[in-house]
C-alpha cells in the first residue's frame, strides 16, 4: 500500500511539470530547406502556451526570442545571408530541435494547372536522363504542396505525404513538377547557388481559386460571391450538405422558370418542334468539348434527334437504352415523358409504351441538367446509345443531335459551388495551396494556366495581373513573375479561324509585356494537335529559366522572340515592325514566314504572304485591296515559323483592336 502512495505521489507531481516537448513546425521548416537569401523569413510553429522559444542561426550565431501564446502559436523573424550552406538552424522551448543541411539561395514557387503539376515519371522528353543524374543537383531542393482547399486563408501547410524539404534524387523529382525542374535546374547550372522549388499547382484549375478572397472581390462579379463563400464552414461533410441544399432550390427554381416559359407544355420536345436554329453536336460526346465558344460549364441544356420508326414497331412497346447521361436527364419520346435519372454514371434503360409509337418519324428529347463537369451522353469506357425494338433488332442513336442552351435559363444565377469537392472555387486554392507559404520569402514564381479559363478571355485580361499583385501583396515583395504563353494545340485548320488559344495568348502577353518584373515563354513550337500535355517541358523550362536569368539576374542572354511593335499601311501591303530581334529576323525552317492573315472592311480574315524586309515583315494578299488588320499564328495550333536570330519564337499578335470572338465576356 505504502509503494501505491509513493507512486502516485510520484504521477502527480510528474502531471504537475510542464511538458517540454520539442516544438512543432510546419512541414515548410525542415532540414534540407533552402531559404531566400539575404531575407526576412519568419519561422513559426507551436510550443507549449507560455514558453520561451528561442532560435538560433549557425551562419551568424544569432539567437532570436520569443514567447508562445496562450495557445501555443509562436513566430520568429530572422535575416538571412548571402547563398552559401550548409548550415543548421537550432531551435528550443526548452528541448532542442535543430534543421540540418539548411541552404541559402533562391526559392521559386511553381504554380498552376496540369501542365506545370505533369510530372517528370509521366513521360517527359528526357526522363531517363533526367533520373539518372538527378543525384548529382543535390544543392537544388524541393517541397512539393498538396492538393486541398480551404473557405478561408489557412496557416496549415499540407504537404504530399507530409514531406518537408527534399534534396534532389531520382526518387525526389520523379513526382515533381517536371517544368519546375527542369527551370531549376538551369537556374543552379548557370548561378551556381541553392535553388529551392515549392509546387502548388493542381490540374484542371481556374485561375479565380488561385487569387485571394481581398483582391478578386475588387471584381464586381465576384464580390458577393467571395463573401458567401467565405461563410462556408471547414468541415467539409457541412459543405456537401449546404451544397445539395442550395443545388434542390436551384432546380426548383429552374423548375419554375422553365415553367413560366412554357406554361402549356414542353414543347420543345415535341415532334413538330422547329428546331433549324439549334447547334449540331455528336453524342456520345460532351457538348462543351465540341462547342467551347457557345457552352457555359453547368446548366440545363435542350438536346433532339429524329429517327425513322420502322412499320413493324408501330403500337410496340420500345426500349430507350443509355450508357451514361451526364447529370441529370428527363428523357422524352414524341413530346412524352418516358423515364429520368439523376446519376451521371447510372445507365438508363427507359421503356416507350406503345401508344407513343406510330410510323415515321419519331424524335427523342432528353432535357439534361449538368450540375458538375460537362453535359455529354455516353461518354463512359463503354458508351451505348440505342432504341431497340420489340423484335430485339436496334436503331444507333450515336451520330448527330441538336442542341441549345434554353433562352429562360439567364434569368437564374449559376449553378451552386461544389465546395467539398472542387477544385474550381474561387479563392479556395490561394486559401490552402499559397496563404500558407506566404511567410516564406522567395524570388519569384512561374505559372503555367489558362486552359481551364479558354473562352473567358476578356475577363482573364483583368484576373491575371490581380493574381500577380496578389501574391505580391501577400508576400510583401515584388516578386518576380514568369508566365507559360499557351503552347500550340488541337488541330490546324485549312482557313483562318475563331481561336481561344490565341485570343489566351493575346491576353498572357499583354501582362507579361505591360506589368513590371514579368515576362513569359512563349511555346508556340512546343505543343502537340494530339495531346494537352506536351512531352517537351525541357524546352519550357530552359525558356523560363531564360526570363529569369536576363531579367531576375542580369545576365546578357536573349530571352524573348520577336515582339510586334506596329504597323503601317501602304497601298495593297501592311509592314510590321517589330522589337527582341537579336540579330534579326527569321524564320525556323528557313522558308518565307507563314503563319499571318489578312483583313479588309469586311473583317473576312484570308491566309496571307508575307517576307522579311530588313527588320520589318511586308504583309499582302490579293483578295484584300484595302488592308485593314494583321493577325499572326491566329489559331489554336498554327503553321507558323516566325523566329529572331537566337531561334526564339514570336507568339500570336494582332493589329486591330475588334472585339475578341470567342469571350463569353467580352
């Protein structure tokens, strides 16, 4: 009984000293981290609530102190050197914690959509190579930001599979971004100091999750939004519940409006409906794929097609059969309704009742709401679509349909914000993916994005440089900003042609042109017609890592290709002038300049000739006798070959100032 005692004497008084455990820190302060030379970094972490925290930088010798608040949370400010390591960074409440093989040098943040985030193991130009001597770019680092989201700006660093700092190894660098490496890469081959690369990109993104909830409210559009989805909660399961909450009022509501519109019956769906003015599309098939310039993403959308009812089916009962309908669909047979599903992966197998069924022509409506991802029918691994008759044969419903976007849907706001889900919410990426590393200094950062906003060109024009003044602002520095001009993609067309690629590029030059510490590397000759994501991210790294060592540096390299600079007219021919010749103009293969377009008073544009003329090009086309406006490489994947003396290439450029044609914003 006496040893009871004195063993609980003992607990107790145990319980009653404070702990000292080692202090907590983000994943962002750990050994192997390069940080921003001669900076102001302020390391934070958790302690026990009223201890002093010390920190100490071997470098120096320096010792800085703090107190930890009632909740733990502590932040300390150092100074930082010039490059060099490495070194060690010791740091205590009492019980000491010390970060070892700590590098001085420059960070970059890597950000964007899948384009910067593909990685070096998926196939880059150069992969083996890359992985063998990676061990040998010890000096460069890499912390590698998760995927997540957040309503509200968040401290909390998620990292993938909660790694701090990595030195370069095959191992590390075979899930990086792999234009992020190769960026770096050149950056330490020709500076000779630690290079440190941070990725927050996620694949598929608009660039409005990426931009704080303080600036993209500056955007009227925005602002009530933002406001609302600030409100949002943090557990995700009380997002989900909001969201199908808010998703049943807006079908009700367009319930109502579709109502309104056609208070008799739906006679869209009816077989004598005229529907001439409808737009084309093929199922199986997504809508927004093959109409990007006329589609929003999410909506209720109209869809028809006729068939020839053979005589043998007449006053038979049939089967509607579908593979997929992407969301939700109420499906009709000559104007009737015959079946609905809400799951997009459900297949339909709906039942026509003979009564319904005459010879002759007959036509199937299908109304589908598309709450998330694209409006498509069938585009499941296996897609089948068919109407079977009573006698087991089939009529294919795959080919041509028609469509449109019904005329009552404007008046009703958009579809709700998947908020536990995502990604595409704005300010949720910035929230989770960059407010948490916003403390921590770095050079610069480059961006490879605007795919997921083609079609909103207008409104990108306004969105990239906030993003850009953004950041700055939350990092207190004018860092400096490298972007991805969009590569050649899709196919190439026999004509002149509306182009969201060009129109993206347009935009991305004129910030990269017209904000200061930008540029950008224009990848017109990188691309691929068939894949999204081109292989040769060596190429854009190097053209990267060349902005950043003119501009960021000093260093006497050509980083940019021929800059259009103006125009004259004279007589039937339009001469363009232009700035970064390097030596002067060329072209890739050696052959007369391709690629450029010519417009009259009509705004009909014809392909053009051109030649280069000293350090002009001389624009002309016989089907236009009064030259108005040059477009060059004005197409989604464009022939084109125009190149300075260093071999870089001139991107997309116009000379006249009409309204973009493909901007749903314009």
């Amino acid at each position: 009984m006496k040893n009871k005692t004195i063993l609980l004497t003992l607990v107790s008084l145990a319980l009653a000293i404070p702990s000292q455990a080692k202090v907590h820190l983000p994943a962002l302060f750990s050994d192997n981290m390069v940080l921003q030379r001669e900076s102001t970094p302020e390391f934070r972490g958790e302690a026990a609530p009223g201890r002093i925290v010390t920190l100490t930088t071997s470098w120096n010798g320096v010792t800085y102190r703090t107190t930890a608040s009632d909740t733990g949370a502590w932040r300390i400010k150092i100074s930082t050197p010039a490059a060099g390591g490495p070194y060690t960074i010791t740091i205590s409440d009492g019980e000491t914690l010390t970060l070892n093989n700590v590098l001085i040098g420059e960070v970059w943040l890597c950000g964007g959509q899948s384009n910067m985030e593909f990685r070096i193991s998926e196939g880059v130009l150069g992969m083996n190579e890359a992985l063998a001597e990676a061990s040998g770019y010890d000096r460069i680092r890499l912390l590698h930001m998760d995927t997540g989201m957040s309503p509200r700006p968040s401290e909390a660093v998620n990292t993938v599979d909660g790694k701090g700092w990595e030195c370069c190894s095959a191992e590390s660098i075979r899930d990086f971004s792999s234009v992020g490496y190769f960026f770096g890469k050149e950056l330490w081959l020709h500076l000779g100091i630690p290079i440190g690369l941070i990725e927050s990109c996620w694949g598929g993104t608009e660039i409005e999750g990426w931009i704080s909830g303080r600036s993209l409210s500056q955007i009227p559009q925005y602002r009530e939004t933002v406001e609302r989805l600030s409100a949002f909660p943090d557990d995700k399961r009380e997002r989900e519940k909001i969201y199908f909450q808010e998703l049943d009022e807006w079908i009700a509501a367009a319930d109502k409006a579709e109502k309104d519109f056609y208070p008799d019956a739906v006679s869209w769906a009816a077989p004598g409906f005229d529907d001439a003015d409808w737009r084309e599309v093929s199922f199986p098939g997504s809508i927004q794929d093959q109409h990007p310039l006329e589609t929003v993403c999410n909506g209720v959308y109209y869809c028809r097609k006729a068939f020839a009812v053979p005589e043998s089916w007449a006053g038979k009962e049939l089967t509607l059969y579908f593979s997929s309908i992407d969301d939700r669909d109420i499906t009709f047979f000559n104007g009737q309704e015959v079946g609905r599903g809400n799951y997009y992966l459900d297949k339909r197998t709906y039942k026509v009742p003979g009564s319904l069924v005459t010879k002759g022509e007959a036509v199937i409506a299908i109304r589908i709401l598309d709450n998330a991802g694209k409006c498509s029918i069938g585009i499941d691994k296996d897609p089948v679509l068919y109407v079977q008759g009573p006698d087991g044969t089939r009529i294919d419903l795959a080919g041509t349909w028609k469509f449109i976007i019904p005329e009552w849907q404007s008046s009703l706001p958009r579809v709700p914000y998947r908020t536990f889900i995502g990604p595409n919410i704005p300010t949720y990426l910035y929230n989770a993916m960059i407010h948490p590393v916003t403390g921590y200094p770095i050079k610069g950062a480059i961006w490879y994005q605007g795919e997921a906003n083609l079609g909103f060109t207008s409104l990108y024009g306004d969105l990239m440089p906030l993003l850009i003044q953004d950041w700055r602002k939350a990092w207190g520095l004018p860092i400096d900003f490298y972007i991805c001009n969009l590569h050649n993609f899709i196919e190439t067309y026999s004509e002149p042609s509306k182009s969201r690629y060009a129109e993206m590029r347009e935009v991305q030059s004129r910030t990269a042109w017209n904000l200061e510490h930008c540029g950008q590397a224009v990848l017109l000759d990188v691309g691929d017609p068939y894949d999204t994501h081109p292989k040769n991210k060596t190429a854009v790294g190097h053209r990267l890592a060349l902005q950043a060592l003119h501009k960021s540096y000093g260093w006497d390299v050509v980083c940019d290709g021929p800059r259009y600079a103006g125009y004259q007219i004279i007589g039937q021919t339009v001469r363009l002038s232009f700035t970064e010749l390097a030596g002067g103009l060329a072209t890739s293969d050696g052959q007369a300049p391709r690629g450029f377009t010519l417009a009259g008073p009509d705004r009909v544009f014809h392909k053009a000739t051109a030649r280069i003329d000293g350090d002009c090009i001389i624009v002309e086309c016989p089907e236009v006798t009064c030259p108005l406006a040059v477009r060059y490489a004005w197409e989604d994947n464009p022939d084109c070959n125009l190149i300075n003396a260093a071999g870089l290439p001139s991107t997309s450029f116009r000379t006249d100032s009409w309204s973009f044609s493909t901007s749903r914003y314009e």
